[in-house]
C-alpha cells in the first residue's frame, strides 16, 4: 500500500517559483504602462483646461479692447478701455498673460497669469483685418527630437476674440 505524499519536490517548486516570477513581471510592466498612461491624460487635460481658460481670457480682454499691436507672432497687446494694457506672450509651451498699468507715473505690472500649453503645443498671435485677434494653437507630435518637430502637426485648433464695442466704421450709426 502507497503512502500519500506529504511534500514536493524540488523541481516542483522551482517551476512554480519561475511562473510565478513571470506572472508578476508581466503585471509589474502593466502597472507601469498604467501610471505612464495615466500622466499623459493628465498633462493633456491641463493643457485643454488651460487652453480653455485663455481662450475664456482673452475673449473677454477682446471685449474690452480699444486698440491692439502685434509685436510678432509670439506676443500681442490689447489696449484697454480702462486706460491699461493686456500683454499676451508665448513662450516655450507657456502664454503669459500681464496686466499693465500706469502706477506713480511709470508703467507697473498689474496682475500676471500663466497658463501652460504643454512641451507640444505652440501658440501665435495674428490680427484678422483689424477686427478680431486670433490664437493659433499647433500641437506638434510628443517627441523630443527637432526632426519631430519640424514635422506636420498632430493638430491644430484657433481661438477668435472680436474687439470690443469701440470699433467703428466711420459712418454714423452704422455699426460693424
């Protein structure tokens, strides 16, 4: 008569010791995938949340807006009904916003935000025939060498903010 087994044996144990081990690799990568996966929703959900903030900024600076200059591509000012200046600048996936006012005869900074685009995604400054102010927002592919990022964008989307309520056409009671 047999006896039952009361061990095992070691070629068992290192079998169950090398699936093991493979099993807990594998989801050691998944996990990582996952919390990869994770900040990258997360960094582009702050970039449309920003995107939408400035957008909601500068329609309203738009409203408000007597007069407006475009330095370059990269920074625009909007003259202000309330005699101060709104300065809007890109820089580096970053547009700043300054609010600048006349303080003890000298120009001060009144109120500065900064609103993050993300490493990918530019930003320029265009006047539309005198009327409105546009941002284009081109989002470039993710990665970091230059050939990437000289290549067609990934996407591309533009914000329009029409001037405010002192453009005329110099015809009495016509308005635009």
């Amino acid at each position: 008569m047999k006896h039952p087994r009361r061990g095992s044996m070691l070629i068992e144990q290192v079998a169950l010791m090398g699936v093991s081990s493979t099993i807990f690799l594998i989801a050691l990568g998944l996990l990582h995938q996952t919390m990869k996966y994770k900040r990258t929703a997360q960094i582009r959900t702050e970039s449309v949340l920003a995107t939408s903030r400035l957008a909601q900024q500068i329609r309203t600076d738009g409203l408000l807006c007597l007069t407006v200059r475009v330095n370059s591509n990269e920074q625009v000012e909007l003259q202000l009904a309330d005699s101060s200046t709104v300065r809007f600048r890109y820089s580096e996936g970053v547009v700043i916003r300054e609010k600048i006012g006349l303080a003890s005869g000298a120009e001060k900074i009144l109120a500065s935000e900064t609103y993050s685009l993300g490493s990918n995604c530019n930003a320029m400054f265009e006047v539309k025939e005198g009327r409105s102010v546009i941002i284009h927002f081109i989002e470039t592919p993710s990665s970091s060498s230059s050939l990437a990022k000289s290549l067609s964008p990934t996407g591309q989307w533009s914000v329009v903010a029409p001037f405010g309520f002192s453009f005329s056409t110099g015809i009495e009671g016509e308005s635009p």
